[in-house]
C-alpha cells in the first residue's frame, strides 16, 4: 500500500513539475505542494480507514485472534511507515530536483 501510495504522489508530482517547467526553487516548491495538495486526501483517507479495519484485529480476543494478530501487526507497521512516506518523499523529491535546478545554473 505504501508503493502504491507513493507512485499514486511521484506521478502527480512528476506531472505537475511537467506542466509548470518550474525554473527556480519557489517555483519548484509550488509545483510540488500543489500535486501534493491534490492527493494527499486521498491517500490518507486510504491509510486511515485501512488501519480503522485492522484495530479490532489487533484488539480481538476471541477465537482466531491468536492467529490473526500476527498477521496484521506486520500491516499495520508497514501502513505506519507509509504515513510517514506520505510526508517524507515530497521533501526529498523536492532536494533531488532542487540540486538538478542548481546544475543547471
């Protein structure tokens, strides 16, 4: 999920750099904010209605649950690390573009 996230966001950021050519780092830095902007909603409502399913999983008590809890607590830590992507990669595009703008120059 955490992929499929963070392609969903580089495709729309990657769009948006096409679309406006930015040509300098406030330039650059719109361009990504408004591709994140466009998706961010529907990534996290993704994630969070993704992770409201697992907590009663995680809270279960009942039969079965000894052998569902295992299984949905590696979920749940990879959809914590894909929240934290979520954050992170329009920062670190945003470096990585920011050093080819300065190449350039």
């Amino acid at each position: 999920m955490a992929v499929d996230d963070g392609v969903v966001k580089m495709t729309f950021i990657q769009e948006s750099i096409k679309e406006k050519k930015p040509q300098n780092f406030d330039e650059l830095k719109d361009a990504i904010i408004d591709a994140d902007m466009r998706r961010i909603r529907s990534l996290l409502m993704t994630l969070v209605t993704t992770i409201a399913a697992l907590l009663p999983v995680l809270w279960a008590t009942s039969k079965g649950s000894e052998i569902m809890k295992p299984m949905a607590l590696p979920i749940m830590g990879g959809l914590v690390f894909g929240a934290i992507t979520i954050f992170v990669m329009p920062v670190l595009f945003s470096f990585f573009e920011e050093r080819r703008i300065l190449k350039r120059e």
